[in-house]
C-alpha cells in the first residue's frame, strides 16, 4: 500500500496512524506543490511545467523556503510511483485529501496522471465528516493534521476506489481549470474547484494592516489566523508586493535581509 498527501505536517500525521494499525503500513509520499495558485496551463508538459517553477522562483526570492525549489520535484514522485505500480501489479495506492482547495487542486492534478491503474486506486476524501478533538468535540477538519492519530483508524473506513466515471470527468475538470490558468483556486464544495483572480485576497491583506508601520511577519500571522480560505505566506507576500507597485501599501527594509526586517503599512494619500 502507498498512501499519497499533500501537505508536510499530513506526512507526520498519517505516520502516526499507521503506527496504531499495521493494517495500514506502507510508504507515504508527499505531492508537495501547491496547485491551488499559480499558473497551469499545459501543466503536463515541458513548457508549461518550466513556466511554473519560474513563476515560484520568482515568488521564492528572498523567503525564507528559497531552497525549498529545489526539492520539489511532483514529477519524478509521480514517475516513480507510476513505476511502482508497474513493477508490482498487487500494490495499490491510497490517496487522502482534507476539505480544502489544496488538497482537491493536488488530487486532480495526480489521478489524471493515473487512469491506467484505475482499480488500484483509492479515494478516501474527508468532505463534511465529523471527528473527535483532543477534548473531546467534535468538529470538522479542513486539514489531515487536525486529526488525531486514533481518528485516523476510522478514516480507513472510507477508503473506496476512483470509479472509471471519474477517471473520465475529473481529468475534464482540471483540463478546464488548466485553460482557464488563474492565479487563485478555491473550493466551493465537494470536490468543486473554482477559479478567482489573483487579487482574491487583496482585501484580506489590507484589512491587516494600518496606518502605522508593522512587521512583515506579525501582519502574516494576523492573516493567516483570520482568513478562512487558507492559502500560504509566500502567495500572500507576492500579492502584499503588488498592492506596493499599485500605490496601496508602503514598504520599508530591505528585501535582501529576509523578510524579518520587512514593515509595511497603508500608503497615507496626500490630504
């Protein structure tokens, strides 16, 4: 059994599980782009591949995951895979996937990639399902990590085969937000992604900030803990990027020294 995530802190998670079931061993791979951002036309080819790790080395620069570039590399985890599945025709693969854009934009991307290994594939999709919390609440996660490891063992249960209907449509879905090529995906519900502008979370941004110069990092933390559509810090700080070149935010520092030296606050209009 392989079990696939798209999220670090989900590897971690999973790993703990499957210590509590034996039942559930096997390898765990992290898809680790995020395809809920960025530019995807001809994802699946080399050009457009190449356009978008330009596009997240641009963003990259001067953060503090610089060289997180370089050991992303979705396509030979998915070439490897693949062979994989060649070599040993029992192994099938598990794929988990939290409510979230992230996690939805990851599973499209893959499973189009894997049509041919159609009954080996597995779909377990926390989508409105109700778990219990460290104290005891129930609650519903967006994300894997939120689960707790003994959670996970009645997650199992969910585990059901991709259907070659969806084999069919999905794929036709992610082509058609491959075309569309927006900066921003969001989850509208069940597995529907839809695309937005990359100014999406402009008015999150500068609700965040004020008159008085703050740190980069405090005005992060204040997003990221308030928006309820999550997406990450270095897509955040590209868009705070733009709103300077477009006249709405002041930056001060200098960009060289990483983002802790960074301050921002709203650009004052002349009176």
């Amino acid at each position: 059994m392989i079990h696939i995530v798209f999220e670090q802190a989900n590897v971690n998670a999973l790993k703990n599980a499957i210590e509590l079931d034996e039942n559930l061993q096997g390898d765990v791979l992290e898809i680790k782009d995020d395809y809920a951002v960025g530019p995807l036309y001809n994802i699946y080819e080399s050009e457009g591949y190449q356009q978008r790790r330009e596009w997240w080395k641009n963003l990259l620069e001067n953060s503090p995951y610089k060289e997180q570039l370089d050991i992303v590399d979705d396509k030979l985890t998915v070439h490897n895979l693949i062979k994989k599945l060649e070599e040993n025709t029992e192994e099938k693969v598990w794929i988990w996937a939290g409510q979230n854009q992230h996690d939805v934009c990851g599973y499209y991307w893959l499973m189009s990639q894997l049509k041919n290994f159609q009954s080996r594939i597995f779909i377990l999709y926390l989508n409105n399902l109700p778990f219990i919390n460290e104290k005891g609440q129930i609650f519903y996660p967006q994300h894997l990590s939120e689960i707790q490891p003994k959670e996970f063992l009645k997650a199992k249960k969910l585990a059901r085969e991709i259907t070659l209907s969806e084999f069919e449509l999905d794929p036709d879905e992610w082509k058609k937000l491959s075309n569309e090529n927006a900066m921003v995906r969001i989850l509208e519900g069940g597995k529907k992604i839809v695309s937005k502008e990359e100014n999406f979370y402009d008015n999150e941004i500068l609700s965040a900030i004020n008159n008085e110069p703050q740190k980069l990092n405090k005005i992060l933390l204040h997003i990221l803990n308030k928006m309820k559509i999550k997406t990450g810090d270095v897509f955040l700080v590209w868009r705070i990027n733009e709103l300077a070149k477009q006249m709405k935010i002041e930056i001060s520092g200098d960009w060289n020294k990483g983002w802790k030296e960074m301050e921002m606050s709203l650009l004052k209009t002349p009176q």
